[in-house]
C-alpha cells in the first residue's frame, strides 16, 4: 500500500503528465488511501485531476455494484422467503424504480382465467389508467411480443415519435419506457414496464440488472403459482371446483363464529340432486359428473361472490350464505332449483336436465353451531325429498 501511495504522489508531483496518469493502475486496496492522502496534488497537478475524476468513476462504479448486488440480495430474500406474492411485487417495483431512478413503474402478471396482463401493483400511474387498463391483451402489444421474443428488456429513450409506443402512455406524460419480460421455466409469466417523464439512455449494466430482478420475480411468481396450486388441490374438490367437504366445513366453522360475534344472521343450504343414481345407470357415470359440474357453474356464476359453495359429498352441495336471514336463503334455494330444473345441459351430444331438492336452516334461530346446522338444513332436506322431491323445504 506505501509503495503505491508513493508511486501515485512521485507521479502526480514529480512529472504531472497525462499521460503518466492515464498508465496509472492502483491496486484496489489502494484507492481510500489515495483518496484520502493525495488529495491535495490531486487538486493542483493536471495529471491529478484527470486522476481524480477516475478515482470518483471508480466510487460511483463501486457504490452502484454494491447498490446492484444489495437490491439483488434483499428481493431473493423476500421472494424465498415468504409467498407474500403482493408483497415480494412491491418491494421489487420500489427497489427497481429507486435504483434505476425513474418515477414510474407496474407490474402485470399473465392470466389465462381473464385473458390477459393483469395488472398488479404500480406505482405513479394515473387512476384513470388503473381503471381503464386493468387488463391489457398480449395481441397487438408490441413491445411486449419484442420483449417476450427476445426475452431480455425493451427501452424506447422517447416515445414521442415512436409507434411502438400506445397513445395511452403518451398521455401519461411518459417519454421513457421500458419492458422487461418475467419468465419463468422458460415461460413468459408476465411484465414489468419502468417509465419516467424524462428521455434517457438504458445502459448496459442497468439491462443487465433488470434482467437479473426480473429472474428474481419470474422465481416469486412461480413460487405462488405452485403454492395456490397446492392450496387449491388441498381445499377444493377436483371434479367440480366447489370447496371440498373438509374445507367448507372450515369454512363455515370461522362464519358461524363471525355471524355470532356481529350478530348477523347466517343461513345454510343443504341440496342434493334428484335421482342422481338413475342419471348414472341410464346415461353412464360421465353424463353423472357432467350433471355436478352444470351444477357447480351455476353456482360460480348466478350467485353472490361472498357465498361459500361447497361439494360435501357424492351429489350432496352444501352452500354456506353470511348475513342471509332464512327468508332470504330460502329465495336463493328456489333460484338455484328453478335455473337447474329450466337449464340444459349436454352429454355426449344429448341435452339433459336435472333437480335437485334443498333444506335450508338459519342461524341463530335454528342451530347456533356448524355441525347441528348442518344437521338441521340435511333434516329439512331430507323432508323435501319425502315429500316429492324438486322442492326447498326449511328448518
């Protein structure tokens, strides 16, 4: 270090020549003593301040490494560490605006179910924007199908004149863009798009830090995938996509427990599918499940998005209603006989119909407990089944 520090001082004193510094090659260890001890020629000396505005590249160098490499570490670690998906997205999104020093900045992952690029978590987007483009197809995207050609990021230093840019983001006031592509397993996951409303360069080194962030949030996205896979699989029955029996019980343990602490009604439909059997040995036991997943779509559909639909076994469903009093569930037993009683459905090119009986109890008033609820509204169904079937009897 002293024969350093002495070499870089007899230069910058003794000869004071450009090009003596530009030959000037300290080891690393070297540069704070440097820094520090040789300030003063560094100041006065023409080779020393050629010297000095390298010695500051290096720091600005070193301190955006460290800031890269810190970044890098801190979003690894959210994104094995917790299945937070929303939150390993946000602290991505706000890492990477703050060291790529840009205002604006959303997160879109890709959904089969609605078609597109949802939009996720964003950060200096207009309302108007969020509301308007929730969700954005893949067709006819162009900087995404660039993106996610060449899998590596997409930046336009000013959109004002460049058609692969939406009016929508010129109306945002955007000048900058940027698309990385999230992949993950080879497969384009989503995207997350940077912006800022001055134009400016994508240096290599930034490029290539995007890339290593959006690996990072490819791993995460992938991560709650599998986990909401696992979960679903855990909670939901394969046939029909209804909760399965373990789950709405669950499910209606922590309702009931609501509906006593607010003090809230809550009612319960037990239903079960007329001749269920005779729909099996006539039709074959495909035309039996076919039946259960009709069922089921209709329950996903023409109803509330707060009411809990359940399989509970065999051709038996268990609905679980929160804040419905026994006159209002008795409406939605009646609305989901009458749709499957007037609602075809085919089979193997055949149309067929089925109905269904249903037994509906309310809690206070008829069981205060899950499991005697239960008991109550399967009475009640049990009644409706003596007494013609196709029909909604109650506790």
């Amino acid at each position: 270090r002293r024969v350093w520090l002495l070499l870089g001082l007899g230069l910058l004193v003794g000869v004071g020549r450009l090009a003596g510094a530009a030959l000037f090659q300290p080891a690393p260890e070297a540069l704070a003593v440097l820094r520090q001890a040789a300030l003063p020629w560094l100041l006065i000396h023409p080779a020393g301040i050629l010297l000095l505005g390298w010695l500051l590249a290096e720091s600005q160098q070193e301190i955006y490494a460290r800031r890269r490499i810190d970044t890098v570490n801190e979003l690894t670690t959210s994104a094995t560490a917790q299945l937070d998906l929303p939150q390993v997205l946000d602290i991505a999104l706000d890492r990477t605006l703050k060291i790529m020093g840009v205002q604006m900045g959303w997160i879109r992952v890709l959904s089969e179910e609605r078609g597109g690029f949802v939009l996720e978590i964003q950060q200096g987007l207009s309302p108007r924007y969020v509301r308007e483009r929730e969700v954005v197809s893949f067709e006819g995207n162009v900087l995404v199908a660039e993106a996610a050609r060449e899998m590596r990021p997409i930046a336009i230093p000013d959109i004002t004149a460049d058609p692969r840019a939406s009016d929508t983001m010129r109306a945002e006031g955007v000048v900058f863009l940027a698309v990385v592509p999230l992949s993950a397993r080879g497969k384009l996951v989503g995207v997350m798009t940077l912006a800022s409303r001055a134009r400016r360069q994508l240096l290599p080194e930034e490029e290539q830090l995007l890339m290593t962030i959006a690996n990072v949030i490819g791993v995460a996205l992938e991560n709650a995938r599998l986990y909401g896979e696992l979960e679903r699989m855990a909670t939901t029955d394969e046939l029909t996509g209804l909760y399965n029996r373990r789950e709405i019980e669950r499910l209606l343990a922590e309702e009931v427990n609501r509906a006593l602490r607010v003090r809230l009604p809550l009612s319960v439909i037990m239903a079960d599918l007329d001749h269920f059997t005779r729909v099996n040995d006539t039709y074959g036991h495909h035309a039996g499940d076919r039946a259960l997943q009709h069922v089921a779509a209709l329950l996903k559909t023409r109803f509330r998005g707060i009411d809990l639909p359940g399989r509970y076994g065999g051709e038996e469903l268990l609905l679980v209603l929160p804040g419905t009093d026994k006159g209002a569930a008795i409406g939605v037993a009646e609305k989901l006989r009458e749709l499957l009683e007037t609602t075809p459905f085919q089979v193997d090119g055949r149309e067929l119909r089925v109905t269904l009986s249903a037994g509906v109890a309310t809690l206070p008033a008829d069981a205060r407990m899950g499991d005697r609820l239960i008991q109550r509204a399967d009475q009640a169904l049990y009644e409706a089944k003596q007494t013609g079937r196709n029909r909604v009897c109650a506790a």
